[in-house]
C-alpha cells in the first residue's frame, strides 16, 4: 500500500497513454501525420509557383479570339477569295500581291476583309478609327496596306512594301502580323520555285500540305518570344518571398499540434478519471511529466518527419546548409518544448476536450501567425518600428511568435549575407535564431512549472490566503450570508445540533499538523442533517477516520449580484468501519461535499480532516488512502478492465507478485469476469459502474467515498454493490455514501444524514 515511488508511476501511466494511443489510429492520424501533410502541402504549393520570369510564348494571330480575329487590307491585297475568279481582284493589285493575299488567307485562320474602297494607309486608319465601336465584338488586331508611301525598287515583286497598322491594346499584334506577313512570303517562294506555271492560281487549300502535281510544300514558321534569364538579385528575392510565405503558413498546424496533446487532459480532468489517479497516489508533478514525456516523443516524430520534408524540397533558407538545418531543427524541437506546456496551462480554463482543442488552437493562431504579420507590418512602418520593439518583449513571452520570427530570420538571412552586405551572420546568432531559441527554452520550464503550481493551487499559502480573503470579501459585501447562516442554527434539529456541538468541542484533528484558525471565527456558512449512532460510546473516544468542520461552499451568482449556498457549515464525524449515508434530492449538496472532501473543490470557508490531515491544506499526504467512485465513470473507453484495475493497483503501490492476483479477485468481487478484455467503452451502464466501483475499492483504501454508486445498475447488481460494500466497512473502512434510495441506506449505512438545501 502506500504511494508508489516515481518511477512506477511514470512507467504506469506512460503505459496508459500507449494503450489509448495504439486503439486510437483515427486520433494519431490527426494528432501526428496531419500536421506533416498541411507542412508538406503548403511548401509543394509555393513550389507550383509559375515562372516569375514568364512563359516562352508563341506569337501568331491565334493569340486573338482563334476564329473570330479580324485583319483588314486595302482592296489592293485582298485579291480574289477562295473559290473565287481572279477578275475579282482589285484592278489596282499587281499579281504577285494579290496572290500573297490568297496565301495568306489559305494558310491562317484570321479573316482578311478588305475595308471599303481605303487605298491607303490613312484611309485604312481612318475607316478603322470611325468604326471602332461597330464591329460586333470581333477581334481587331491589325490592318495591312501596301506600302503607298515608300515602295522598294519601284514597287515590283519580289521587293514589296507594306504598312502595318495595329490596335495597341493587343500587345503582340506587330509581332502577330509580322509572322503572318513572313509565313505568307515564304509559301509563295517556294511555291515559285516548285512550280513552273508564271501564274500558278489559287491553290484551293494551301494548309493541307497537298498532295499531287503542282502542291506547293508548305514552310514551317514559328516566332516565340523567350523571356530574359532572371539575375541572382532577382532570384534570390523571389526565393526570400516564397519561403517567408512558407514561414508564415507553416505555422499554421504548429498552432494546432500543441492543442491537440491538450484535448488528451482534459478529457481526462472531465470524465474524473485524472482525479482518480490522484487519489491512487498519482501528484502533479508525476502526472505532468508523464504527459509532458509522452508528448514530446510524438512531438519529436512529428519534428523528424517536417525536417525530411524541408530537406526533401530542397528549400535554402531551412535546409540548404547544415547550420540552417540545425537551426530550423532547434526552432520546431523547442517550440514543441515550450508549446506544450503552455497548452497545458491553458487546459485548465476548459472543461470540454472540443473547445480546448479549438480554442488553444485559436489562442496559439492569436499569438503565432497573426501577431508574427502584425509586427512584421509594424516593423516596416517607421513611425511604429521603436514601439513595436519594445512590444516583440511581449510578443516573445508566446512561444508561437517566437517560431515565427525564428523562421522569418532564418528566411532573411540569405538576403542579408548575400545582396545586404555587412558581417555574415549565421542561423545561431542572437539577432536571426538565437534570441527565440533562448526564450523559447526559458518558456518550457516555465510553463512546465507553472502546469504544477497551477494543479497543486490547494497546496499554494498564497492561494489559501486568496480563498480566505474572498470569503470574507463576499460576507462583508452580502450581509445577507450572516443572517442566513444564524436562521439556519436556529432551526437546527436537536440531533444535528448534538452533532454540531461535538464535532466543534469534542474532537480537535488528529495527527501533527495543524488545523488552521478556528473555523467559526470564519463566519461562512451552513449545514449537513446527521442523525443517530449505533456506536456512540466508541465515537466518544476514537478519533474519527473523518471530521468535517462547518464546511461551506459558496458560488457566486452567474451574471449578476448574488450567491448561491451550496453546503453551509456541515459538522460530521465518521469512524473507521462506518458508513454514513447523505440521502438527498438533486442539487442538495451532496456531490458538492464529496467534491470538497477529495480535492476537487476548494471550501469557501471550514474545513475537513481525513485521518488527520486538511484537505485545504495536506490533502495529498493522505489523497492514497482515499477512494472514489464519482457520479459520472472515471474510465478510459480505449483500455480494457483488466487494464484499469492493474493500472490503479500499481499506482497504489500494491507489489508486482501481487497485482494480477488482486485484479482478478476484484473482477470476480464485482462481477466482470466476461468483460475483463473488453475495451470499457463497450461496456453497459451498469458494468461501467461496476468498474467504477473496483476502481474506487481495490488498494483497500481506508476511506471510500461513493456518489450514487449504484445508478444504472438492475436490481440483481445492486444487491450484489451492497453484499460488497458490507463487506468492505466491515473490515474497517469508513465509507460516506450519497444516494437518493432510502432503501439503499437502511441495506448499508450505520448512520444517515439528510441534506436538504446544502
């Protein structure tokens, strides 16, 4: 019996967490490879990138609306269309030109329209400019004159002139054209010199290639427009802004990771099933550092598995050179480090594992990615640069800013040792990682400790001096209290003021520590109906196994002005071998004694001993010889009965030789034998109860408190619960049990009191 050492409690509750995590590959799916596919993801998206320098890119008239982009001639070029007789060329075209014209058209999809009787290139232009607004929507790229102003050897083939008008919202449409004018050109040549007709006429389909006598062969032409090479300046600043997106959006599932560890703990702190452990033995420092040491292991896979993907895509900044990889390394390991813990101190506002997840990942997005835009905006506002220094202090206390402005630097590094000038710098130094890595390792002790300080507040001098300030803060404000407690002494039943009067005189707290101020210079608060003893002349004399002295809880009225009395200066003695029953309705107060009793709530004002010790004040000297079966199943719906049992017996120290002898005698005790193997979230509601209650028992813990143990269970089970619990009072554990069956006490209870109203 006893407390087990540390190390067994860390081996015992490492355990636990290994069998919830390997029946759980849906939770370490989120939990481990999500996050290393959203990293992966963002940087192959910033990869897909297209070239900033630009496409190679084709130029020809296609570039414009295929099929519906229009070029206008003079009536001299057009000559006769396909089809066509050659008397309807204009009389003005000189042969060789109008055939160009027929070519053109055969080998382009562009339409060639002549535009009215426009001679010339400014009446071209002039026809062009009245009719901007009336063409339908068609594409109007460029008109072609023959050159009417300057003509190359008189104006006779093979020297041609042409004007080239373009509309310059089409930026390539001279180059389009001009594509268009070569290809032309070129198909007449050769056909020149294939066929040895002087007038060879229309070829009906100059694209097709043509086979038989007299085809021409048709000339391949393309122009592209190959984009300039990038300088190293350019380059390296394109690669700067990618990975500063690649910082800022990495940061993204690093605000959820530390959130998703958290959920684990508060799962634990609602179902009661941490607050079981505790009992068994388990402290806080025992219970933080087993979920601080199984975290930081899934953290390092995660860890391992982003450096494989940063090294994999080859990024400079992160991963080009061994000092930028132990950099990155150093900055993921540590925000880990201290992240978690800091979540843990978050945890403890929430009491629901879905709204912890959400809102730490929210808190962590708050204080990560959008305070690392916000300052990094501040910083290049120059009226706002020296105060947001003096904030980045603040800032730096968030272990995901530090994260962010870690990679940040580690991005702008490369630019200032290349391009900026000035001494090299390198990842580790104090103004690129250095600094972040610094706080970073300061911030994990940190909230390591303060998750403690936080866990153990009953324990805190300060904190019982707070609680006791409160209370008399609240009488002083609301006299009311005062006067509701004096009518309530008033109409004390005499058995219940008997009871009242010896616990206060009679009994003063065993064992060496001191039971602080006197209770009733406290002034709070009300009181638990306790009748009748069938051991009295014993009780008179025997130190009571447990002492309640006016315990009193008060809640603060929600949105307003107010209170609400929840248990008002309870006196009880119980002893060793005896059970006392608190039969009560609903909202009686009977779980809010329980709660006190165990740890789980802080009295307003009074206090309680079990075998000696406050529970305000040393509760955890005697929390292993307490057991607890709460109202709501303290179990691990992930591990098996079997698993429960010798998980508790092991945290309350029973030996190695003895556990599986014990588990099983408790399973047969309450009956589970058939379902020992089986996951407890498979359970029905009465064997989880049955559970709950093995739980509570095994260790043979010296006091036992019970809510309501029997809910939920046939009546075959309930009488089997009582046969139990007789036997456990009889071997000399005092038992308090709160249940709403008057049968149920009278089966089991040596006294009974009433709660009504607190």
């Amino acid at each position: 019996g006893g407390s087990a050492p540390l190390r067994r409690k860390l081996a015992v509750l490492l355990q636990k967490r290994g069998l919830c995590a390997v029946r759980d590959w849906k939770g370490r799916f989120f939990e481990v490879v999500l996050p290393v596919v959203v990293v992966a993801l963002t940087l192959l998206i910033l990869r897909l990138n297209d070239n900033p320098a630009g496409p190679s890119l084709t130029l020809d008239a296609g570039l414009y609306a295929p099929g519906n982009g229009h070029a206008f001639l003079t009536p001299d070029l057009i000559g006769p269309g396909p089809g066509a007789d050659d008397g309807q060329a204009a009389s003005a075209s000189p042969a060789p030109i109008a055939e160009f014209a027929r070519t053109a058209r055969g080998l382009s999809s562009v339409r060639y329209e002549a535009l009215g009787n426009a001679t010339t290139s400014l009446g071209l232009s002039a026809r062009l400019l009245d009719g901007w607004d009336r063409h339908g929507g068609s594409v109007r790229f460029a008109a072609i004159a023959y050159n009417d102003t300057f003509r190359i050897g008189g104006g006779d083939w093979p020297n041609p002139g042409f004007t080239v008008l373009h509309n310059s919202t089409y930026f390539h449409a001279i180059p389009a054209v001009q594509r268009e004018i070569t290809r032309a050109l070129m198909s007449l040549g050769l056909a020149s010199i294939t066929s040895p007709s002087p007038n060879p006429g229309p070829s009906p389909n100059r694209t097709g290639g043509g086979a038989g006598a007299g085809a021409a062969p048709q000339p391949s032409y393309t122009l592209r427009n190959h984009p300039l090479p990038l300088t190293a300046e350019e380059r390296l600043r394109i690669s700067l802004f990618l990975s500063l997106f690649a910082a800022l959006f990495v940061l993204i599932p690093f605000c959820y990771i530390p959130a998703s560890f958290a959920s684990f703990v508060v799962r634990e702190a609602s179902s009661k099933a941490k607050q079981i452990q505790q009992l068994a033995g388990v402290g806080p420092f025992s219970y933080w550092l087993s979920s601080y040491l199984w975290d930081l292991a899934n953290y390092a896979v995660i860890t391992g598995f982003v450096m494989v993907v940063f090294v994999g895509y080859g990024n400079a900044e992160f991963a080009g050179t061994p000092s930028a990889r132990l950099g990155t390394f150093l900055l993921i390991a540590l925000y880990g480090a201290s992240g978690i813990p800091m979540a843990y101190c978050y945890s403890f506002a929430f009491s629901n594992p879905t709204a912890a997840q959400v809102g730490i990942s929210g808190l962590n997005f708050l204080f990560g990615f959008a305070l690392v835009i916000t300052s990094f905006v501040l910083d290049a506002v120059d009226l706002t640069k020296e105060t947001n220094a003096r904030m980045k202090n603040v800032y730096r206390l968030f272990p995901p800013f530090n994260l962010g402005e870690g990679l940040i630097n580690l991005t702008a590094l490369r630019w200032e040792n290349t391009i900026a000038g000035g001494p090299a710098k390198r990842p580790l130094d104090w103004s690129v990682a250095g600094r972040s890595l610094a706080y970073m390792a300061g911030e994990a002790l940190f909230f390591f400790v303060l998750a403690i300080l936080i866990e153990a507040r009953g324990q805190l001098c300060l904190i019982r001096a707070l609680r006791k300030a409160v209370g008399r803060y609240r009488r002083q404000r609301d006299p009311r209290i005062d006067q509701i407690l004096m009518d309530t002494r008033a109409g004390l039943d005499s058995d219940v003021r008997n009871e009242r009067e010896k616990v206060l005189s009679s009994w003063a707290p065993a064992g060496p520590r001191s039971p602080g101020p006197d209770p009733r210079r406290e002034g709070l608060l009300v009181n638990a109906a306790a009748f009748g003893s069938e051991a009295e002349a014993e009780a008179e004399t025997t130190p009571p196994a447990l002492l309640l002295r006016d315990l009193t809880k008060v809640y603060p009225a929600r949105g307003g002005d107010g209170f609400t009395l929840a248990v008002r200066e309870s006196c009880l003695a119980v002893h060793q071998g005896e059970c006392f029953g608190l039969l009560g309705i609903n909202g009686a107060g009977k779980t809010t004694t329980l709660k006190m009793l165990t740890g789980d709530e802080l009295p307003t004002s009074g206090d309680a001993f079990i075998l000696g010790s406050s529970v305000v004040s040393d509760l955890a000297s005697v929390r292993h010889r307490i057991g607890l079966c709460p109202q709501i199943d303290p179990l691990f719906p992930r591990m098996t009965g079997k698993e429960h049992l010798r998980m508790y017996a092991r945290l309350r120290n029973v030996e190695e030789r003895d556990v599986e002898r014990l588990v099983a005698d408790m399973i047969d005790l309450v009956g589970l034998g058939e379902f020992q193997d089986k996951t407890s979230g498979g359970y029905s509601g009465g064997n989880k109860r049955k559970l709950s209650l093995a739980m509570a028992l095994i260790g043979s813990p010296t006091v036992v408190f019970l809510d309501e143990p029997s809910s939920g269970m046939d009546p075959v089970a309930k009488r089997s619960m009582w046969k139990i619990l007789t036997k456990v009072a009889s071997e000399g554990a005092c038992m308090v049990l709160t249940t709403h069956s008057l049968e149920e006490c009278e089966a089991l209870c040596n006294r009974v009191g009433v709660m009504v109203s607190g």
